[in-house]
C-alpha cells in the first residue's frame, strides 16, 4: 500500500485486527449494534434490539448516513427502529470496478452539514478480485480472467492489484477529498472480514466448522485529527 506507507504520519496503522464474523451480514450486525466478545453467538439476538450506531448518532444531533457500494439496505438499516428522516438517510453507489464515487457523496455530506456521521461499506476487494480493478491498473502479473482459478499465484496477482486500486488507491483520493473541506473529521478503516488466498476455492472465506484463520484477520486504520 504505497500511498499508506507513505503517509504513515496522518493515518495510525492499528495492525491486524480480528472480525467480529467471517461473512458479510453477521459482520455488520455486530459492528453497527456494538455486540461484546461475551454476547457471540448472538443466540439473544441481540443486534436486532440493540441501538445501533446510526440511533446513537442522530440522539447526538448529527446528520447521518449510511453509503453502501453493496447492496445491503436490509442488513444495514432491516430491523431496526425507524429513524428521523431530516437526520438519517441511505444511499448505494454500485460501481463492480471501483468504489470512487463513495468518495464524492462523503465529501458533499460533510460539506452540507456542520458536523456529521457516514458509515460506508465499500465493494472492496472482494472476490471476484478480477472485476475490482481496470485492467490498465495492473501492476501484478500474470493474472486470472474473472472466473476464480485453482492456480493460487495468478489469484494473489489479481487480489493485489485489487487492493492497490480499491483499497490504497481509494484512500489516497478520499484523504484529498477530505483535505479539501477543511474540518476535522476522524476517519476509521477496517473491513466485516478477511480473504483466504488459497488454491481451493472452497476455502476462499468460508467453513461451516472450521473457518480458515485469514478470513478472521481485517484491518485496522484510522486518522485522527
């Protein structure tokens, strides 16, 4: 991550984290209802009842919103209290290749607001890794077509061009963007869960009984102001 490595003095590299789940959903619901190691499995169903974190900023007054680049509004706001509509509001932007247009609604948020929430769930690097980069950026080679392949060093080439685009990349446009507004505004970077990058694709994320390490491990940035 060359733009990261690079600006190692604005953002704090918090190292490997650990998932609260190992797939999408499970993920978000932990994230957003704020679950404690103690409360998993979430036999209570507690991040249904729980308030969520969109509930904790609009009682503190702040405008939020919730972008998604997935198309995830059942399990980002499904089952939760209805919320005001002058204070919260969703929005996706699906682009498969990039997850740039995020960058321009963030920056309008915050501009329209004097002080504001926005959660984002970006498309990321996710599998197909082949789709989540234009092919003029590659960089690793040689690669896969979009189809997941048995032949791990092509799809470690193509998962890294990803995250040099989707990832790096995407941080270095949203610190420009956000540079440009002039407020302070604190920024947390992680991910609902890891990638396995193994040759058998059954285990690329998930096992019913025993889920490969990788896919626990996300990472952890964040910018302070």
């Amino acid at each position: 991550a060359p733009f990261l490595q690079s600006h190692q003095s604005i953002y704090w590299n918090g190292g490997i984290a650990s998932s609260g789940a190992i797939t999408t959903s499970e993920s978000h619901y932990i994230m957003l209802s704020g679950l404690r190691t103690h409360q998993l499995p979430d036999t209570e169903m507690l991040s249904q009842r729980n308030p969520s974190v969109f509930q904790y900023a609009v009682q503190a007054g702040y405008p939020s919103l919730c972008l998604s680049a997935q198309r995830m509004r059942s399990i980002l706001t499904g089952g939760l209290p209805a919320y005001s509509p002058n204070l919260f509001s969703y929005s996706e932007k699906i682009n498969l290749e990039h997850d740039f247009d995020l960058i321009k609604a963030l920056q309008k948020h915050i501009m329209d607001n004097q002080e504001s929430f926005t959660y984002i769930v970006k498309q990321g690097c996710h599998f197909p890794y082949a789709l989540r980069y234009p092919k003029k950026r590659t960089i690793f080679l040689p690669t896969t077509p979009s189809a997941w392949s048995d032949d791990l060093g092509p799809n470690v080439n193509n998962y890294d061009n990803a995250l040099l685009w989707n990832s790096d990349e995407f941080l270095s446009r949203m610190t420009v963007a956000l540079g440009s507004t002039h407020k302070n505004i604190l920024v947390l970077y992680t991910s609902d869960h890891g990638q396995v990058l193994q040759a058998q694709t059954e285990t690329r994320i998930w096992s019913s009984h025993m889920p490969h390490g990788g896919s626990q491990l996300p990472p952890l940035v964040a910018n302070v102001p």
